[in-house]
C-alpha cells in the first residue's frame, strides 16, 4: 500500500468516527447548547460543507508538506476541536469548532 492510498484510507476512516460521533452526542450537545433540530442541523452543515473544501485543499496540502505532517495536524486540529466541543455551552462555538474539526 503507498502512502497516497494510507493518507486516502485514514482521512476516510477519520471522517466516518468523525460523523458517528457528532450523530451519538446529538442530543446530549443540542440540549446543553439549547439548539433545536435546525440550529443542530446547521452545526452538522458547516462540519460537511468544510469537509468538501478540505478534501480539495487536503491534496494540495499533503503535495506542499507531505503525508505524516499533513496527517499528524489533521489529527492534531480534530482532537483539539473534540476536546472544545465537550467543554463549550454555545452554539456559535459549537460551529467554529466544527468548522475547526471540518478542517482536521
């Protein structure tokens, strides 16, 4: 396997635990944030909509800085916005975490 098809695999991997995990803390966030259906389902939006531009841009990252940095800072930015989004009680930190965890 080369290391094109291993950073493709683990980005894939990534996002699908990354969706599964906003999808099983959905109620438990959106009651301590106060958000109903469609101010959670914007949050889901911004997290997607990221993650359509970075799967763009993450080539041309991974081409400028190579596979381990452009892996480990992904991994790094994802594990920093997971962390906020436990601590934060307000949806717009909620989306600019998002937007941070889109970006990983």
């Amino acid at each position: 396997m080369t290391t094109t098809m291993f950073a493709g695999f683990s980005s894939l991997f990534g996002f699908g635990l990354i969706v599964a995990f906003l999808g099983s803390i959905k109620l438990v966030l959106a009651m301590r944030i106060g958000a109903d259906n469609a101010q959670f389902g914007r949050v889901i939006a911004v997290f997607q909509w990221i993650m359509v531009v970075m799967a763009i841009a993450g080539g041309v990252t991974i081409d400028l800085v190579g596979h381990q940095v452009a892996i480990c800072a992904g991994s790094l930015l994802s594990a920093i916005a997971i962390s906020w989004i436990g601590r934060t009680r307000s949806t717009p930190v909620v989306l600019g975490c998002c937007t941070l965890l889109g970006i990983g």
